[in-house]
C-alpha cells in the first residue's frame, strides 16, 4: 500500500501520556469517591439500572493493583460517525493490554456495534496495529451505527461475547454509543454474566462533556480543519470582495463546533442556536439579524462576508422545534401508514390533516426542498438527521428576498451574491491533532486500566486536558451519572444527556463580547493548517472552548 509522507512521518510519533500511565501497570491503584446519582430522573434511573446505578468516580493513584497483569480478551467496537483518534484509542488499549500481559488479545468488531451482535471480527495484532498509529478514519474496523436495543440483538452479543470468551468490550462512541454501553454493562450484570463494558467519549460535536469529560475527542482536529478552511474562505473574499459566504458546519443539535469556529476565525456573523432557542428568535429575527450586518457592510462599501451556521439551528427556531418535535412523533407512531404514503405531495396533504395548525402552517410555507428534507428518515437513535437540512440555502433565499424588500424602501443599496458550504465530512477523519493523538491514546489506555481493575458501566475519563499531558488525571465516570430521560421515538428513553453550549459559559461569552464589531468591521483571523511539527504553541494548543473553560 503507498503512504504518504505525512503518514509514515506520524507512525513514529509517540503519544504522550499522564505519568500515572507511564510506569509499571501493577502500581496503578483505584480511589474511589462517593457513589453518584444521574443528573436527572434518578428514580427511573435507579429501576432501570438496577445492578449499575449510582457507582462511584474512579481515579488512578500509585499503590499496588494485582489483578491487573491477568491475561484478557477485549472487544472494540468503533460507534457513529468518525472522529480524528479513534484508531488512538485501539492504540492505547491494545499497548495498555500487551504491558498488563503479553499473552491478552484484542478483537475488532467490524462495522460498529452490529459486529457484535453478528460476530463479525478481527484479531489485532502487532502489524496490524502498527499501520494504523496516529492515522484519522475508522477504517481500521470500520464503524456504524446500528442501535443494539431488542432483546435479541442483546442476546446475540451476549452469545458472540461468550463464543469469543471476552472480558470485555469497550464502545468507542457518543451520546448515544454510550448510552448503549450503559444498557450492555446493565444487561451483562442482569444475566450474572462478568463481562465489563467501557466507553471511550468520542464525538467532532463536543456535546459528550461534563465536569468529568471535559472535551470528546475528535473535536480539537475537525474544528482546527474547518477553521483553516473558513479562514481561507475569508481570505478569499476578503481579496474578491465580492461573495458572502453561508457556510453550515457539523455538530448535530449543539453549536459547539461553529462557536469554536467562531473563536478561532472572527467570521462576520456566528449563529448559536441555543441563543435562538433561549430568546426564542424566529427564522424571520434570524434573517434580520444576518441582513443588519450586511446592510452596514454594503454602507462601508464591503458586499462580502462570511456567516456561520451550527447544523441543528432548524430545531432550535421555536417554530421549527414544535414542528419537528410533532413530525418525529407522527412518524414514528403511524410508522407503516407514513411508510405506505406515496411521494412527498402525498405525504405533504396527509401531515396537513395530522399536524396542529400552527405547525401545519409552518410546514406549507416552507421551501419544498427543505420540507423534505424534514421528512427523512431519522437515524437509528431517532435523531433528525440535520446534516441533510440545507439550512445555508434556506437561509440565503430568505435573506435575497428581505434585501429586495429593503433595497424598495431605499434603506439598502449594496450587492449581494452569495456562496453556499456545508463543513463536516471534510474534518472527520483528518490526521489527529497532536492534542487529539496524545488524548486518545491516553483515553484507550485508560480503558485497559478500568477493565484489568474489574469495572463496568464507567467512561473512560482523561482530565486536566489545558496542562501538559504529564500532569492529565485518568480515572472513570460511571455512565449513569450522566443519564436522564428523553423522549426518542415517541417514548420516554434513558440517554446520555447532550452537552449545549451554555449562554452563561466563558466561550460563547468571549464571542458575545466581540461579535457586534466583528458583524461591521473585516476582523477575519486565519488559523491555517493543523502543525504536526514545530513549537509548541502552534502544534500542541488545546481548542479556545477547552482554554477558556479552564481560565
Ligand atoms: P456522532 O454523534 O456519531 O459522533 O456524529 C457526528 C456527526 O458528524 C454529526 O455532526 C452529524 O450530524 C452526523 O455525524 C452525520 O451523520 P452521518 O455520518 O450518518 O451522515
């Protein structure tokens, strides 16, 4: 296979890890807090986690551990969409496993959580391994994302757990990856079964975080990515002077990624849409908004900007919210009459009689591309899938049509030609940052610690992230500590609860603080490309979110 320079440059690179992981495996020791309770709903939490709620935080300290050199079978299982590390973390847990004991084995589950449930498998081995180090993708086994959620596809992986003698299986995943992990962990124990499930947080979203997971891995490279690529956009128009560019970025229901987006590049305008949600703007006020800065832009005579949009903001317009929420229910209570309605005009005369009529409203006045686009399936987990949403396009019709309507009063006079992206796929699977190499190794050996240590049901957990890694602090989470209840699929289900961008929080408030400048004035910053090499305030600095959290 030809490489390229690039990649065999990154096979000798050496992940750096905290000190407690650097010494010998038997003087890692286990201290235990106090046991925890779930963010929300803890009684029906406490009933339907009934051998794994409330366990204690785990945190590595230097004492004697005798277990941990016993001989393991491990499982992986990369979950969801890709993030730049994921092949670390197999890295870290299979060198983690090999120091334990020469003899462990770790397994592949191929093609995400359903190898598991079909017995779809690969042996890692030396070679194997090595052809993946500090590589982006999940192509080393492959990913998907199959829900394991009926009694015989729990069945079925415990069966292929048993047939393969496993110790464990460690989930590499989101939200809802890990939701499931707590559901496989709570069923092995219901079945008196000693097979332990760990999670790694991994998610380009950032939404997997909490006092304990301060960042998931992956999004410190894909919003490096999309931010040299932004900055090149601005640049671009900054020389043309003639295009606004509407660029939608990745992140499903929270603005994370555009927010950082926002921090490293100083786009005219960011949209953050739990800002929309909490002010309760509508996609009228949103359009207003947009048209304002380029209003006073056309005034200094620059008719070219660049504007940011999170992919979920659809579902954070309140209007649009209502809607959404009453489509996912009708289509997954009327599942096989939806099913059976032929073409979107069909479908369309059928929502019309079913919808409220606010919502119906709503619906009838949208774009026809976009009211499809709303009807898609939902994914496995009952997620509208936003990234097919062209919000940027819905957005640039309306604001050409407010600019019409202005340039009649006289109150504009500029010219607006406008350019749609949608940044996502494009920083996936990206080579991992040094930050992200360094993190999920660390995370995946981590998770060889917490097995070898006999425990189940927890997260793997890698703190103290804005200091060098030497000083990071490992340890575990229990996974229902971060868990409510949601509706999913027209009912009530237990999930990991999403992270949002908090209004209060000091990243979204250093963008507030600059944002009515930046909306006027070209104040664009242009990050460039990730550095793998050089000093290190270019190639090892942690996200803006991740500093100033910790400022
Ligand atoms: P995960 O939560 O699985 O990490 O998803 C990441 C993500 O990239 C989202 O930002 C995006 O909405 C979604 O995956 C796209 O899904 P798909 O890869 O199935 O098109």
């Amino acid at each position: 296979m030809e490489i390229s320079a690039l990649q065999k440059a990154r096979y000798a690179y050496r992940p750096k890890l905290p000190v407690i992981l650097t010494g010998p495996v038997s003087d890692i020791a286990i201290e235990f807090g106090t046991p925890t309770e779930s963010v929300a709903d803890q009684a029906d939490l406490r009933a339907l986690f009934k051998h794994s709620y409330g366990k204690p935080l785990a945190r590595f300290v230097k004492g004697k551990n005798d277990k941990i050199t016993r001989r393991l079978t491990v499982g992986v299982i990369l979950s969801g969409g890709q993030a730049p590390g994921g092949h670390n973390v197999i890295a870290g847990l299979y060198d983690g496993l090999k120091k334990g004991n020469k003899d462990s084995k770790l397994l592949g589950f191929l093609g995400g959580p359903s190898g598991l449930i079909e017995n779809k498998v690969v042996e890692i081995t030396d070679a194997f391994m090595d052809e993946y180090r500090n590589t982006g993708g999940f192509d080393m086994i492959g990913s998907g994302r199959t829900k394991i959620e009926t009694p015989e596809q729990f069945a079925a992986s415990l069966e292929t757990a048993k047939k393969l003698g496993l110790d464990a299986v460690v989930i590499i995943g989101g939200d809802d990856s890990n939701t499931n992990a707590a559901l496989l962990a709570e069923y092995f124990l219901e079945k008196g079964e000693k097979i332990q499930v760990i999670g790694c947080p991994k998610t380009i979203d950032g939404d997997l975080k909490n006092e304990h997971i301060e960042t998931s891995f992956g999004f410190d490279t894909a919003t490096k990515t999309y931010s040299e690529l932004i900055g090149n956009i601005e640049r671009d128009a900054n020389s043309a002077k003639k295009y606004w560019h509407f660029i939608k970025l990745m992140g499903r229901s929270a603005s994370h990624i555009a927010l950082e987006c926002a921090l490293q590049t100083q786009p005219n305008i960011c949209l953050i849409s739990e800002e929309v949600e909490a002010k309760k703007l509508s996609l009228g006020q949103i359009v207003d908004q947009i048209c304002d800065s380029i209003v006073k832009r056309a005034a200094n005579k620059e008719n070219f900007g660049v504007v940011l949009i999170p992919e979920g903001l659809v579902e954070f317009v309140p209007e649009m919210k209502k809607l959404i929420a009453e489509l996912n229910d009708l289509m997954a209570h009327y599942a096989d009459e939806f099913a059976g309605l032929s073409g979107f005009e069909t479908q369309a005369a059928w929502l019309g009689k079913k919808l409220s009529a606010e919502s119906a409203k709503v619906f009838a006045s949208l774009p026809a591309e976009i009211a499809k686009q709303l009807l898609m399936d939902r994914d496995p987990h009952g997620n509208v899938q936003v990234s097919r949403i062209e919000t940027e396009k819905l957005l640039i019709g309306m604001v050409e049509q407010r600019l019409a309507e202005l340039k009649k009063t006289g109150s504009y006079t500029g010219k607006f030609s406008a350019l749609a992206h949608f940044f996502g796929y494009e920083g996936r699977c990206a080579f991992p940052s040094n930050f992200d190499a360094d993190y999920t190794y660390a995370l995946g050996f981590t998770a060889f610690v917490l097995i070898a240590s006999g425990l189940t049901g927890y997260l793997s957990s890698v703190k103290n992230l804005t200091a060098p890694a030497d000083q990071w602090v490992a340890g575990g989470v229990p996974l229902t500590m971060m868990m409510n209840m949601e509706q999913r699929h027209g009912s009530k289900k237990p999930v990991i609860r999403k992270a949002l961008v908090e209004l209060d929080g000091k990243p979204f408030k250093a963008f507030a603080a600059k944002r009515a400048e930046w909306a006027v004035k070209t104040s664009f910053l242009f990050p460039g490309a990730i550095q793998y090499y050089g000093p290190s305030e270019v190639c090892d600095q942690p996200t803006k979110t991740l500093i100033l959290e910790h400022s």
